[in-house]
C-alpha cells in the first residue's frame, strides 16, 4: 500500500519563502512610456542628425531604452521572508538588494494613470532615510508593478508585524473613519496659492524656450491686439486688470489641483493601530502611518490659508518623507480645511484636545525683538537702494517703495509676536510661532532626544532664552521661541524631567 506525501509550501514570512513577479500586463505599458521618453532623442537624430550613422544612432538608444524597461519587468522578482524583502533584477546587469523589515517605516501604495489602466500600483517600501539625488534612495525599493490587492497585502505584512495581527484584524471592528474631504472646503483652495507656482513655472518654461529658440511671442497678432489695448489704457486701471486676471487664473488652477490631489480624500484608523490616508483623481496614493511611530501633529497655516479660516494639519512620525510641501509628502493628515476641523483631526489622532489647552504669551521684550528685527531689515534694504540710486544704477522710486513697506513690516512684527505661544499639557509639548507661515506643533515629551537652551548676545541681554525640542520625526527640531529664561529653564526641566537639574542646581549654589 503506497501513501501519497502532501508537499506544503513555504509559507510567507519565513526564509523559504516563496518570489513573486511583477505583474505581466505592464509590459503593455512600459515600451510605450520608453518610446515617449527617447522621442526628443530619436526625433534629434532624425531631423537634425546629418548622415545615416546619426540616425541609426538614435534607433539604438531608442531600442536600447525599449529593452532595459522591458527585461526589468521580465527579471524583477521579490520576496518577503522573517527578517528582510529581498529584490532581485537585471538579465545582462544583474542587482539584488535586501531591506531588513525592522527597519522599514513606510509602504506608500500609488496609482498612476499608467497603472489605473490596468488596476496596478507602486508599492514603495522605505526606512525613512532618504538620499538628496533623484530617483529613490538607497534604502527605499519601488515595486513599480503589482496589483492593487498586492500592495495592500504588502502594506499590511509589513507594517503590521506581530504574529497575532491576522486574528486580530479579523476579530476587531472595522476601521474608523476620523476625517473625509468635504465639498465645501474646495473654498480654501484658491488661498493655498498653489494655482502661483504653475502660472509661475509655466511662465518660465515658456520664456526658456523662446529664449533658446529666438522667438519674440509679441509677433503673434493676439498678444500684440492685448498689447495694444493695454498701451492705450491708463497705467493703474492696466495694473487693476492684470491683477484680477492673474487672480482667476490662479483660483482656477489652484482649484484644480485640490481637486487632483485630495479629491475622495480619507483619513482613517485600523484595527491594528495604523492610520491610513487615501486621496487622489487621476494618480492615487494610499499612506499608512503606524501610531506606535507617530510623535506628534501640526497644524500650519499659512498667512491666506489663515485669513480665510483655514489651515492643514500633517503628522510628525517617525520615517515619513518630510519635504518642502507637505502636501506632497507621506505626513498629511488633513488638507486645506476649516481651522476648527483641523485641530479636531489633531485631538482625535493624538487623543488630547489641545485646542482648549491656552498658550502661554510671551514677554514684552520677545515684540521689542520682532518689531526691531522687522523694521531694521526693511530700513537696511532701503538704505542700500538709496545708495544705488545716488550713484545713478538705480531710480528713486524703489527705496521709496521700500520706506513705504515700513508699516507693513512693523505690522507682520507685531503679528509674529502675538502668534508666539507654549504650553505643556499631558504627555506633549506644544509651541506655536510664525507670521506668514504659522505653526503650531504639539511634540510627545517621551519622543523627544534631549533638549537645547540656546541664547544668543542680545537675548541675554534681554533676558530671553529659545528652546530646541529635537525630536527623530518631522522637521528633527521644533522651537520654542523668546521665552523668558526663568520660564524657559522650568518648561525645559518639566518636559525632560531631571535633564536640567544638575544645571539648575549648580546655578543655585554659585548664586
């Protein structure tokens, strides 16, 4: 009697685990999106190229670029085992490389247009260390091509590593949600001024290539009737209708992309203690960021952001991409929105209402500081165009321009200084400074690498002291600005507690 073996595959996770390939159907895609890529090259080798050798020239690289996107999607394979994921790739030049999964921070699911055809996504898995050329960094790999289902799946092994989570995500109630996009706050848009840098950079663009390609645009017959209307108009009802004609166009372009980017917008909490962000039209982007590994919030709110009541709130983890606008970063935890909105996003995710919580003001001597800092760099700029204009490189009316900015920089000073606010409530550490980009951070105390009593000549002259709280998540440092150094020193103590102690004792004695 013959007994039949059953053979059990290895299971994922472990370090039999078995490779899995990217998925087929981005061969579909990946040649075309190469053939776009060396259009500038093989149209270069065919139109300005003298001889057939330029030409072939042109063909090669063509076919060259064809077939390295194409081997990558043949080659590439992946697996997961206990203590890494491991990708391997290349037919002619072969790479591998393996990421320990201890310390991977984030998997960042994203959908294209390219992808979205057919139900595909990048699945980005980073540590959190980035490096300052393009393309991805050393310790992030990209999986350009999988399913949606298989980036979620990955998402989910990776980030949630204990043993129990598949029993107690199948036992726990489903997710919470904490915020969606509303249609309303579409309102906000136009004051986040995003619409400023398309027409600017587009702007630009445009000069560039004329510029290169010695074209003058006023030889067009439209743009000359537009100069010609603008000639025959009196100076100040031209500059009225330039503005307002620059102000539509960058409402509707700034609306526009708040629609592309937040549109179906979603902020929620999973079982196994991950907040999940969902947002995006034509490209999508999922982003899961693990409480265990958040240290904080902000709130920012930029000067037309503020004025209208609005402000955005992004989160301060541990391993998240922190660029100059978070918007386009994994930190987002809320869009433009109403303020009030914003800081019950920040209550729910830290679990403190720290909106109730006052801010403590600052001394008098912190306005002294703002005001002079303010004026005293107008008043410099506009002596330096006084002497260009009394050497003859420049007119009188720009360092007249700038003595009529003295009052406004005399305004944004005292605005600086009203926004300066501390407090310590519960578990966080809260600061608040900035005019014309105000923030207001509340960093976890247990999360914090120490902490910095910093003074320069003129603040000890003035009795005042600014506080670094550096902290591994965020912008690395958060600041407590022109606080009174008696004041200072107790809030230092109280949030690193036993840190300054000796310090302040020491004082004491010699006191």
């Amino acid at each position: 009697m013959s007994t039949t073996e059953v053979i059990t595959p290895p299971a994922e996770g472990t370090q039999d685990a078995p490779w899995h390939h990217l998925d087929r159907r981005m061969l579909l895609i990946r040649p075309v999106l190469d053939l776009v890529k060396s259009l500038p090259v093989l149209l270069g080798a065919l139109l300005f190229g003298h001889g057939e050798p330029w030409q072939w020239i042109g063909l090669v690289f063509t076919a060259i670029a064809v077939f390295t996107g194409v081997s990558h999607v043949l080659t590439s394979r992946y697996r997961i085992t206990g203590s890494q994921v491991e990708w391997h790739t290349g037919l002619l030049l072969r790479k591998q490389r393996a990421i320990p999964r201890d310390r991977i921070r984030t998997v960042d699911v994203t959908s294209e247009p390219k992808h979205r055809l057919f139900s595909l996504a990048a699945a980005r898995i980073g540590t959190g260390r980035h490096s300052h050329g393009k393309g991805p960094g050393k310790d992030e790999l990209v999986l350009d091509a999988v399913t949606i289902a298989e980036a979620q799946r990955l998402r989910t092994l990776l980030l949630h590593r204990k043993a129990e989570a598949a029993s107690e995500e199948a036992a726990a109630p489903p997710e919470q949600l904490i915020a969606a996009v509303g249609k309303r706050w579409l309102r906000y848009a136009p004051f986040t001024l995003s619409g400023l840098a398309v027409v600017g950079a587009a702007v630009g663009t445009v000069y560039h290539f004329a510029h290169e390609l010695h074209f003058d645009p006023i030889q067009f017959s439209l743009v000359q009737v537009v100069v010609g209307h603008f000639a025959d108009t009196p100076v100040w009802l031209s500059l009225v209708l330039a503005a307002a004609g620059l102000l539509v166009l960058v409402s509707l372009l700034s609306i526009g992309g708040y629609v592309l980017s937040f549109w179906n917008f979603r902020l929620t909490r999973e079982p196994a203690g991950t907040l999940h962000v969902r947002r995006g039209l034509i490209t999508t982007r999922s982003v899961s960021i693990e409480e265990d590994r958040l240290r904080g919030a902000e709130i920012r709110e930029p000067l037309p952001l503020r004025l209208a009541g609005g402000a955005r709130c992004v989160a301060i983890a541990a391993g998240l991409r922190e660029g100059k606008s978070a918007d386009k970063g994994g930190s987002l935890l809320l869009p433009p929105a109403p303020v009030g909105r914003a800081h019950e996003v920040v209550a729910e995710v830290l679990g403190e209402d720290l909106a109730a919580t006052p801010l403590a003001r600052h001394p008098r001597r912190a306005l002294y500081r703002r005001l002079s800092r303010a004026v005293l760099g107008v008043l410099l700029l506009a002596a330096a165009l006084y002497g260009l204009a009394w050497l003859g490189a420049l007119p009188d009316w720009p360092w007249q321009v700038a003595l009529v900015l003295v009052p406004v920089a005399a305004l944004v000073g005292w605005d600086r200084y009203r926004s300066l606010g501390h407090a310590l409530t519960g578990r966080y550490l809260v600061t608040r400074s900035g005019s014309l980009d105000r923030g207001t951070a509340a960093v976890r105390c247990d999360g914090l690498t120490g902490i910095v009593v910093e003074r320069s000549y003129f603040q000890r002259r003035a009795g005042l002291v600014t506080l670094i709280a550096p902290v591994a998540a965020g912008k690395g440092r958060y600041h407590v600005l022109d606080v009174g150094e008696a004041d200072g020193l107790a809030l230092a103590d109280r949030a690193v507690p036993g840190l300054l102690t000796p310090f302040l004792t020491a004082d004491r004695r010699g006191a």
